[in-house]
C-alpha cells in the first residue's frame, strides 16, 4: 500500500496509525523533512493547532510543508489538521502559523465553551454504508468556504468535512471509533492522486 506519514509532534499518532494500517497503508511516523520527503501523503492528527504549528517551526517543517502542498502532495487533517489546511483561522492565536492548502476560513473551537465535546451521526459523501459516527472534541467549523472546496458533511448549516482536490479535512476525530471509512476515502485519495510517481 502507499505509505502514509503521520505528522508527529503532537496528537493521536498511534490512533491514525492503526486506522491507516486497517485501511490498506503503510502508516509513518514524520517529524523530519527528510521523512516527509518520502510519503505518498500525510496526515495531520488532532491536538493544539497552535501548538503543532509552533512545533512546526521550531521543527522546520512549515515551509516544506506549504510546498509539498503546492507541489500536490495529499494531506488529510482532523480537528487541529483541518485548521492548519484553512487559509485563515477565527478566534486562533495571533499570529498562529497555517500550513494553508485549502480555501477555507475556520472558526477554532467554533462550538462554544459549553459543547466541549459531542458526537454525531453525519452522512459523509464519498464514505459509503451508514453514517459515519463522529466524535468532535473543541472542534472548529468551516466559516467561510471558496468555489473548489466540496462540502462533505455538515453539522447544522456548518460544513465539518471537506475536500479539494487532493487534500481533505474533517472537524471530527475518525481515528477514534474503530470505523475507519474515512481513512480508506484518503488512502484512495493517496493512490489516485498519482503524487509522487
Ligand atoms: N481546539 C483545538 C485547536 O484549536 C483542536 C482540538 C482537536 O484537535 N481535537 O487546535
């Protein structure tokens, strides 16, 4: 199978590590441009968007980041990885740093102080069967969308899964339910995106 980094400077590695396993990859562990110049593609887990992305300097990996997304290398981020795709955060840090990629705006912790936590059953396009039980943990929402982002999944009027092109983004954690159809949607995203070949 194409082999998968995971981004791991903070966040649920071990979790994506075992739904891309079960999802016919080759999970790796990525904290090094050296080892993110040998993925297929990446994902970016769940934790502290500002803190992953202070890690992300001081690790020197945001610019080679940002040009393995121009160069089209696909990414899929959950919960902090989704904000760290957006182009631009609500109610982030100032000056919190974005890897960027899809055009979208993000609201951080847009459920409020209150709705912490909550799960949900949501119909996601492209995962096939049931809908997908989706557990979001001081999740973002996407506030503002352009033209090339596909909505999949909604929660209310919000749109909490998104493609474009070859990068995807969920405000949920999928790695935590044993369900792993969301994982299998990036991995076929990885082997028709032809990146790297
Ligand atoms: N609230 C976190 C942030 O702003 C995201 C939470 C999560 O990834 N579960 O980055």
């Amino acid at each position: 199978g194409p082999r998968i980094g995971i981004l791991a400077l903070q966040g649920d590695v071990r979790e994506h590590a075992r739904a891309l396993t079960d999802a016919g990859a080759v999970p790796v562990a990525v904290r090094r441009e050296s080892e993110l110049a040998e993925v297929d593609g990446l994902v970016l887990p769940g934790g502290e968007s500002t803190t992953i992305g202070r890690l992300l300097r001081v690790f020197e990996l945001l610019d080679p980041l940002r040009a393995k997304v121009a160069a089209g290398l696909p990414v899929f981020g959950s919960c902090a990885g989704m904000i760290l795709l957006a182009r631009d955060v609500v109610d982030g840090r100032p000056d919190q740093p974005l890897i960027g990629g899809l055009d979208m705006v993000v609201r951080r912790n847009a459920f409020g102080r209150q709705v912490d936590s909550f799960e949900a059953d949501l119909d996601v396009v492209g995962v096939p069967g049931p809908p997908v039980h989706a557990v979001f943990i001081r999740a973002p929402w996407v506030e503002k969308a352009g033209g090339a982002v596909e909505v999949l999944a909604r929660v209310a009027e919000a749109p909490v899964a998104v493609r474009q092109g070859s990068l995807l983004a969920t405000a949920f954690h999928p790695e935590l339910t044993g369900d792993f159809r969301v994982h299998r949607l990036f991995v076929d995203v990885v082997r028709s995106s032809g990146f790297g070949r």
